[in-house]
C-alpha cells in the first residue's frame, strides 16, 4: 500500500487507533498491556517478562507514581509509555557492563555466527560495533523533557498547528535488534507557549535512538510533549519499514508500518485531525 493510499484509508476511521498498513487491527497494544498490568497481584510471570526485556538499561521510575520526570536521575533511563509505572518499580536497576564485556560479547557473537573472531578482518570489530551501539542507543543517556524545558510565550497570541514533518527515524525494534527506518510527523496545538522546533525533532531523535517497538515509540513521544509542554492537543503519525520483516522472516519489502497518537483537541476534533493527516500526507516520500 502506499503512503497516500494509507493515510486515505487512515483518515476515513477513527485515527486514535494503532493501524498498520495491511488493513490494521484497531485493538490497541496500550489497552492490551495495561490490561494485562492492572491486575499486579497476579502478574508475576508479566513482571518477569518485563525485567527479561527491559534488564540491559532499565531504571526504575519509583517516585512521583511513576511519572516521566522521575524517570532520569541516571544515565540509563527507560520512559515505557506502554507498562504500568508500578511493574516497572518491581524490577531491579542491572549493572551496565563495562567497554570490555561488551566487547567480548561482540566475540561470542561473531563465533556463534561460524567465524574466526581472531582472523585480521574482525580483529578491531567488537570495539566499531561497542562504539556503533553508543550511538545506535544514545537515546538512553538523554532527557527528552529537558529538551522541551525551555519555551517561548512572546507567539502574539498564536493558538493554532505548530507541526515538523519528515522527521528523521532511525531506531532497531526490541524483539530482534533490527532496524526500521522511517518518518515521523508531529503537531501540537500550544496553549500560552511553543518550543524551539528542533526541539520536537530532538524528542523524536532520543526515543528513536533505544530499543523499541513503533507503538511504543509513537505513544513516547505524544506523551513526553503533553507531560512537558501542557499543550491543548498533541498528534504524532510514523510510518516505517522493519528491516526485521524486510531481511528475515516473511521478507516483505515493500510494506510499512503506520502508527498514530492523538490527545486533546485532535482526539475529539476529527477536522483537526483530518486536517494533520492531510498536512502529513502533502509531502509524499518513498521509505524504500
């Protein structure tokens, strides 16, 4: 399907749902998740399988009942909009392990793999692959509600669309470390205040930059403008390809991933969130 052919179809149901492009299921992985999470007393094995997924950057956000400024007293932070703040502070902080552990992980890998971690090719690899993933997830060691700490009330009484199209993202998925690649798309509608534009791209950059699922990813970033900025409506789309769908498994090349988030005035307002997808929509790129 292509991208005008998705948001055509997306703008004729309700947009507050999770859709992908192959038709979508309106079932949202939020309200599955925190079903699950609501009933704690009897949520062990949930809880191991967090602390399973979460445990190589975990930090638990214990204070404030769980909320997103809590969550970044470390350097290694995880702000999941998608479980309960309480499963989270179940869990215990790990270690990070040092340059050198890393490094010999990377050899364990490369040997598991069938080759010679020893032979001239691969000799310095571990160390570009340790440093390749500092980068990869830098969104770890970053404030996203810092990034939107500092606004501007001198708009003249601005009170419409403030919205960055064709941001860049660039993220690996938690369940293969895969990448996906794609664009994001993101409007607020201010109340007495604006940030700096690239401020909004800087949010996007550092959820990007962690292992995510796109759902997780596209709620992350509507939230983290609403817990900072208070806006009247918030509205995120991102549409990406899953290299994890494209170079293994059902190797569909030609198929992208839509995900939405609505809040305030774009949830109840369907012209206005008409509005953002056709804006979203008016710069057509290929992902491929």
């Amino acid at each position: 399907m292509t991208f005008t052919g998705a948001f055509l179809g997306l703008a004729a149901r309700d947009s507050s749902t999770i859709l992908d492009a192959e038709g979508g299921n309106p079932q949202t992985r939020r309200g599955k998740i925190a079903a699950k999470t609501r009933n704690l007393g009897a949520s062990a094995p949930l809880r191991a399988g967090v602390k399973s997924a979460f445990a190589p950057f975990a930090s638990i956000c214990s204070a404030k009942g769980g909320s997103t400024s809590a969550c970044f007293g470390k350097k290694v932070t995880v702000m999941d909009a998608l479980t309960d703040p309480r499963a989270l502070a179940a869990l215990e902080t790990p270690a990070r392990p040092t340059q050198e552990e890393a490094e010999a992980a990377v050899r364990t890998l490369l040997a598991w793999a069938g080759d010679n971690p020893q032979r001239e090719g691969l000799l310095d690899t571990p160390k570009r692959v340790v440093k390749a993933y500092r980068e990869y997830f830098s969104g770890y060691e970053a404030d996203p509600i810092a990034e939107l700490s500092r606004t501007f009330e001198d708009v003249q009484g601005y009170d419409d669309i403030v919205m960055l199209r064709n941001i860049d993202v660039e993220s690996h998925c938690e369940h293969h470390m895969a990448p996906f690649l794609g664009k994001a798309h993101v409007a607020y509608v201010p109340t007495k205040a604006v940030v700096g534009i690239s401020k909004i791209a800087r949010v996007v950059e550092i959820f990007s930059k962690r292992l995510q699922t796109q759902e997780t990813l596209t709620a992350q970033i509507a939230d983290a403008i609403n817990e900072a900025m208070a806006p009247a409506g918030v509205a995120v789309l991102v549409e990406a390809v899953h290299q994890c769908m494209t170079m293994r498994g059902v190797h569909h090349k030609d198929v992208s991933t839509i995900t939405t988030q609505f809040s305030g005035v774009f949830k109840t307002d369907r012209d206005l969130r008409d509005r953002f997808i056709r804006l979203a929509a008016k710069d057509e790129r290929r992902l491929a």
